[in-house]
C-alpha cells in the first residue's frame, strides 16, 4: 500500500490542523514564565534548561510539545464532543462561556531496551521514557447549581487512542538527575497553568478552562522516584501510607493513605536539616523513608497494571512454595526450589500452555490468577487442606480483582465493591495463618496495597481501573512500531517523527 505517513513539512492541512501549534488560544493571567506565542509545534526536550559553563552538555535526546499547546490541541479535538454534551444536558451554549474544568490524568513510563536490533554485534543498551497525558472529562459549573454538570467523560480512559504523547526522551528512568532536568519544564508549564484559565474558541465562542492534573499513570517505582521516597525495597513499603513493611505484615488491612505530595517536601525539609540532631536511624524513622526532594506531585493511588502482575507474581511463588510444602520445613536449598518451579512451569505449560517467562508481564498474570490456573496445580500439591486453602485463596483473589481493575466499580461489580473490606480480611487471616511462613515480617508492596488501601482510593476517586497506566503502557508499543516504521535514521529527527506520528494516531 501507500505510505501514509509523510515528512513534517509535507502534511496535508488536515494534519497540520491536528498537531499541536495550530489553534490560537490565550491564558489570563498570562502563563509565568512561559511564553505567549501561540503556534509552537514540536521542541527540543532541553529547552528551557539553562546551561551553566560546568554543566555537563546532557547527550540526550528529547523532543515535546509545550504543555499548554498540546493541551488545546486535545481540546480542539473535543470540541464536537463538548458541543454535544452541552446540548444533551439541555445547556445553552451561547450562556456557557466559562466556568469549564478539565481533568487530565498524567502517565510517566521507561521502556526497558528500545535499541534497534541490528543484528549481531553488543546490545547497547538504550533506554526511553515518554511522558503523556488524557483528557479525562470536561465539566462545567453553571450559575445557582452547586456541583458541575460533567459534558464529557472519557469512554476509553486506558485505550492508547486517548492516551497523548507530551515528550519522548531516550533516557534512563533511573537516571534521576537527566529525568527532572527534561520533566523540570514540563512540571513548570503544569504549574502554572494551574493558577490561570485558558481561553479558546469553542464552537465559535470564545470560553474558558480551568486545568486539574491528577498523576496517576506511574508505577511504584516512577512515583517513588519522582517523590523522593526510598526504592522499592524499603521497610517503607508504601507510597500511600507510613507502614513499615513489618507492620504491614502484622497488620494487613487496616491503613488509611497519609502520604501527600506536600507532606513529603515538608519531611525532605527535616531529612536535609535535621533539626533535632537526632541519629541518621531516628531521623529516617522521623521522615519515613523520604530521602529526596519530592520532584513532581504524583496522586497518592495504586497501578492496577502493577498491582496485578505483584499479586500473580507472589501467587507464583506460593504456588511453588505449596508443591514443596515448605509449610513443615525450613530453608529448603536452592536446588530444590528450582526443582519445584520447573515442576510447576511444566505444569503450567502442559495444561494451560502457558509458556515460563522471565519478567511476569502482564498477560501472564491475567492467565494464571483463575480458577483453571489453581485447579492445575492443585494437582501438584499432596495435602487435601492445602488444597482447600489455595482454592479459597483464589476464589477471594478473584472476587476483589474487579473492584481495581474495572473502569467504574460502583456499576460495573457493586456487590464485589461492597464486599471488598470482607473478603480483604478474610484474604489477609487466610495469609496470617496458613500461610504463615510467607508473611511472617514480611509483605509485597502491592499486596499491601490491595489488602489495605483500595477501598478508600474507590472512595476518594470512584474508580482505580480508569486511572492506571495502562493507556501508557498501550503507547510504548506504538512507540517501537513508529520508531522501526515511520522515522527517519537520524537520531535528531527519529523523535520529532514519533512524536508526530503518535499524536496523529492519538487524533
């Protein structure tokens, strides 16, 4: 067939009306520290990083769109949808100029190796993060009424096709210093255009927004990163709430979310001066594992793409664990262990085809946590009661699984989300005792998480599934295929193509 995909300057107008740096639009009050100029397209990553002489020139390379740009491009997309909704609610859209607010949900995710493969020769390992973002629904307040009236919500929150691209940068997520210089801009436009209202022409009128961010699109390791808490492997083993991993394990569900991003500069403020010359052990415990200064504000909630692959990953290795009956013994050799998982691969592979893979991903868990999966390797384990236990184990897994994973709980699954509080504790004395010898001091992140955080993020938020990143995750395939398809070979220019060509897919 024909290439459909042309070089930037011969897009057809159509194109160019959908790119970001089309449409005219102003803020009031003007944005700080952002310019005015209106039809910006795609920059540099590094624009708006100052270079001092000492300065390491960063070797990455990074391509964005200006936040607020990008952000009226979205919306000029919408525009027929936001007329539409106004008309469903019965609104006069010539009285309807203000008033509107926008929710946008923000996703930050590395790509482990995005090299080419060229090839034999050594894997270079060359690593991306992509920063992007979905306009999750649009409502308006309208004079006397109270609450606002929601004109537009977002049907697919987690579909690739909503999910924006905003910046493309190979860098490694680890490498905390290049991310927030590159983000640093980003967080600045996000900002301030929280203090601001942007005013645009909508269906011939000019009206104005007002911008809520909620970050919500990161792993655990992205949000521990960008809030200056300890890595994954802390006795802090929660991003929500102060819990060391010890009482977690002591106490698996009753906690309630404490953390802010707030109150984390306040504890990097303690950490850096330690007013109280207390001992670097009393004033970790002091600051609860906040290490680093809080770089972007991430929305206190749980990813349900992770939580699941946590849990089937624990899953796993209790399941292991059952074949080996390590219930009545302690320390089993490494042989042994490894016998015991290829016993049960080998299983798992015969009955459910479900070929062994290196890093759980996310297809696998969704696989093994069924009923199918734990009668198969019930199979293996030589106790009836042990039997009965795993059974039971499953059977409460799989009634709280929809509650964080579907879009809206309260419709989709309203007897489980009713029950959740119940099956968690059931879930947890099942684990405190039975299964003691896993969690005796010791608990998964995201097993603490499911146990003790979801029904109060559900209340806060109404849904869980609609704020994860998986929309993100979707995009970094689109990544690679525009990448290998439709870029040029030129490291200056292969990011500039994605860029545009992922935000013409998302169009």
């Amino acid at each position: 067939g024909r290439q459909i995909f042309q070089p930037l300057h011969t897009l057809r107008n159509a194109e160019k009306e959908l790119l970001p740096g089309f449409h005219q639009f102003e803020w009031q009050p003007a944005l700080k520290n952002v310019s005015s100029s209106w039809d910006v397209g795609i920059i540099d990553g590094l624009s708006g990083w100052t270079t001092f002489v000492e300065d390491v020139p960063a070797d990455t390379i990074s391509r964005r769109f200006r936040y607020d740009v990008a952000l009226v491009s979205a919306l000029k997309d919408l525009e027929e949808d936001i007329m539409e909704g106004l008309r469903e609610r019965g609104l006069d859209d010539s009285i309807c100029t203000s008033g509107f607010t926008v929710v946008v949900k923000e996703s930050c995710d590395g790509m482990g190796d995005v090299s080419e493969k060229h090839g034999n020769g050594p894997a270079v390992p060359e690593k991306a993060v992509r920063f992007s973002f979905t306009v999750m629904s649009i409502s308006i307040r309208v004079e006397g009424e109270d609450d606002g009236i929601t004109i537009f919500q977002e049907p697919k929150p987690n579909s690739e096709l909503s999910c924006r691209p905003l910046c493309l940068m190979f860098v490694d997520e680890s490498d905390h210093e290049t991310l927030t210089a590159i983000l640093g801009p980003v967080v600045a436009e996000r900002k301030a255009m929280m203090e601001s209202r942007l005013i645009i022409s909508v269906g011939g009128l000019l009206r104005s927004f007002r911008f809520f961010f909620r970050g919500t699109g990161y792993d655990e390791k992205m949000v521990r990163e960008m809030e200056g808490l300890e890595a994954s492997g802390s006795t802090y083993v929660c991003t929500l709430c102060d819990s060391t991993r010890a009482e977690a394990s002591q106490n698996m569900v009753l906690h309630s979310i404490t953390r802010s991003h707030d109150e984390n500069l306040e504890r990097y403020e303690i950490w850096r001066k330690n007013p109280f010359s207390e001992s670097a052990d009393e004033l970790r415990d002091r600051v609860k594992g906040v290490s680093a200064k809080p770089f972007m504000e991430t929305q206190p909630t749980l990813d349900a793409l992770h939580c699941d692959i946590g849990n089937a990953t624990e899953f796993y290795k209790i399941f292991q664990d059952e074949i080996g009956e390590v219930y009545q013994r302690s320390n089993p050799s490494r042989e042994e262990r490894r016998r015991w998982r290829s016993t049960l691969d080998k299983q798992l592979r015969k009955k459910l085809k479900l070929k062994p893979v290196m890093r759980m991903n996310g297809n696998y868990a969704r696989r093994l946590m069924t009923r199918e999966a734990v009668e198969v390797v019930c199979e293996l384990v030589p106790s009836e009661e042990r039997r009965e236990a795993l059974k039971r184990l499953m059977e409460l897994y799989i009634q709280m699984k929809p509650v964080w994973r579907s879009t809206c709980p309260s419709r989709d699954c309203p007897d489980q989300l009713c029950r959740y509080s119940y099956n968690s504790q059931q879930f947890a004395d099942l684990l405190s005792t039975t299964f003691k010898y896993r969690y005796d001091g010791k608990i998964t992140n995201y097993l603490h998480k499911t146990l003790a955080h979801v029904p109060e993020i559900i209340e806060r938020d109404g849904s869980i599934g609609a704020w994860a990143s998986e929309g993100n995750e979707s995009g970094n395939k689109l990544f690679r295929r525009f990448r290998k398809m439709n870029a040029r070979q030129s490291k200056m220019f292969e990011l500039e193509d994605v860029l545009k060509h992922h935000w013409l897919y998302t169009s």
